[in-house]
C-alpha cells in the first residue's frame, strides 16, 4: 500500500469525532494599544465601530455553534485585507479555519459593497472648495480631480485568461479611478477639468500633458503644474496598497478581486481623512512618450488646452 494513502476504519465512519473548535485568539483588544490596533486592523477602533454598525446585520449567523459575531468577522476581514497573507494563515492567527476566512472575506466584502461602497465612494456633496484646494496644492486652475491607473495582480483567470495579461506578461486587473459622467456633460463646477496622464486621450474636460512643449514658458509651467497636481492619484494609490497590501497581489479570480478592489477603496475612504501629504516638485519632471501611440484628442480638446496654457502667461 502507498504509504501517502489515506483510508478510514468502519469504526471511524460511524463514529467521527467531535467537532474541535480552536481557542479564538486576537479578538480581546483590552490587550493591544490604539496603535497596535490600527497596524493590524489597518483601521481606527471607532472607523471600525462605524463599519460594524452599517454591515453588521448582514454578518450575523446565529445558526452554527460557535459563531463569530460581525465584529469579529470584520476584524479577521480587514487583517487579512491588511497583510496580504494566504487564507490559512490568518486562519492560524486566529484560530478558526481556512474556509471560515474565505467566507468571512467574501461576506465582509459583499455586505461593503452593497451597503457602504456608493455612499462612500462618490464624488464630494461640497465642490464649493475643490478648485481652490488644487489650485493651492499644484498651481493648476479649474480642476475638479485626477486620474489614473494601477495594475493589481491575479490569479490565472479559468475564463478569457488572455485578456487578463498585462504589459508585463503578468495576469492584473487594471483599475483606475475615472469619472465617465463628465462624457455625458455633467461637470461639479463650470469648466471644470480632470487631468490625466500622456497615457489618455485630449478632451475637453480631460487635460493631459503636453507631449510638444516648447521653450514657451507658459507651457513649461503647464507642464509642471499639472504633474504637480496630478500627482496627488498617485500618491493616493500608494497610500491605498500600502494600507491593504493585498492589492499587491490576489489569488483570485477577477470577480472577487474587483469586489476587493472596491471595499478596499470604501475602507481606505474611511481612514484617509488626514493621511495624504501633497509634494509640488521644483522640476519638471520627463514625460514619458511612445512615438508609435497616437492617442485621440477633440478639437474642442485642444482649444480648452490653450486657454489653461494662457492662464500660466502671465
């Protein structure tokens, strides 16, 4: 007989043994500092209070002995969102098993999306500010946000797999922060613009830098503003995969890491109040440019580009 085979008694079968349930570990937090909680649950103790009181009702499961109750389901969630481990190690830091993880993740991330994510993922109800607070920030007027993209990586998709690879041969989802209602007219305030990089199209509300300036110093400090203000998405996706290092890679298939995507995004909302630190460069930086790419642009594009250019002349 193999010795790797493994075979049951017709004692065994008929009698299993009982169900073995773990000590619960890393849930008093009597123990552990507001700081030591926050390192491991990526959030605040009243950031995560707040979550458990709007997703709570959806976590409650009182038909199987031993439950966890929703805030614990929550903390075992955002550690696992927080350290990027597999499943069956964080199981292990808490006592409870593998699957256990896998459906508290998965109920955790559903209940979030369905109840939290379009309230907290918006754009803001007071625009009154926005314009300025860029302008203070990067110099670059009339903007109302930034965009840009990250490529999370994931597992080898069971279906489409090839159009899951990205530009470095990995599996990724490519996720960007884009808002598509200004296509359709709408904008927070008059004349408003998003900026985005040389990777994106020239319209009229979505301004890209100039891959042709000249030694005009107006559109050297086009330039330069608009990386400095544009920086501001890039530094927000740093600040969000460093806060969930799970983003930097998931062993799932697209659907559920795109849901994990999104309660990342919701969660990071919540605790990014009074985390970012915007740095206006005192260079200009390089434009990357494909010679080969040649990106669509509007006419109306090109003239609203001018007018922003002119802004800096004087």
């Amino acid at each position: 007989m193999d010795i790797n085979e493994l075979y049951f008694s017709d004692n065994e079968e008929n009698n299993p043994q009982p169900r073995v349930y773990r000590p619960r570990v890393n849930f008093d937090e009597r123990f552990i500092s507001d700081f030591q909680f926050r390192e491991k649950f990526r959030l605040r103790r009243a950031e995560a209070e707040f979550i458990v009181e709007k997703i709570g009702q959806n976590l409650i499961n009182s038909e199987k002995n031993m439950a966890l109750t929703p805030r614990q389901q929550l903390l075992v969630a955002l550690h696992w969102l927080g350290c990027g481990s597999p499943y069956h190690c964080v199981a292990d830091m808490h006592g409870i098993g593998k699957s256990t993880v896998c459906r508290i993740v998965r109920r955790v991330v559903d209940s979030t999306i369905e109840i939290m994510f379009q309230d907290i993922v918006h754009w803001p109800d007071n625009t009154d500010d926005i314009a300025q607070e860029f302008l203070r920030i990067g110099g670059f007027p009339s903007v109302a946000g930034c965009v840009d993209g990250t490529l999370i990586k994931i597992d080898s998709p069971n279906i489409n797999e090839e159009q899951f690879v990205d530009r470095h041969g990995n599996h990724s989802l490519n996720c960007m922060n884009v808002c598509d209602r200004f296509d359709g007219g709408w904008r927070p305030f008059a004349d408003a613009v998003i900026l985005g990089d040389s990777g994106y199209p020239l319209k009229s509300w979505l301004m890209t830098p100039m891959l042709d300036a000249t030694n005009d110093i107006a559109e050297i400090r086009y330039n330069r503003c608009h990386k400095g203000t544009r920086r501001i998405v890039e530094c927000a996706i740093g600040i969000v995969k460093e806060r969930f290092p799970c983003l930097n890679m998931m062993r799932l298939q697209p659907v559920m890491a795109a849901k994990v995507v999104m309660a990342c995004m919701t969660f990071h909302n919540i605790a990014s109040r009074d985390d970012f630190e915007y740095i206006l460069p005192n260079e200009l930086p390089p434009i990357d440019r494909n010679p080969d790419l040649q990106l669509p642009y509007e006419p109306s594009g090109v003239a609203r580009q001018q007018q922003l250019v002119n802004y800096f002349r004087y």
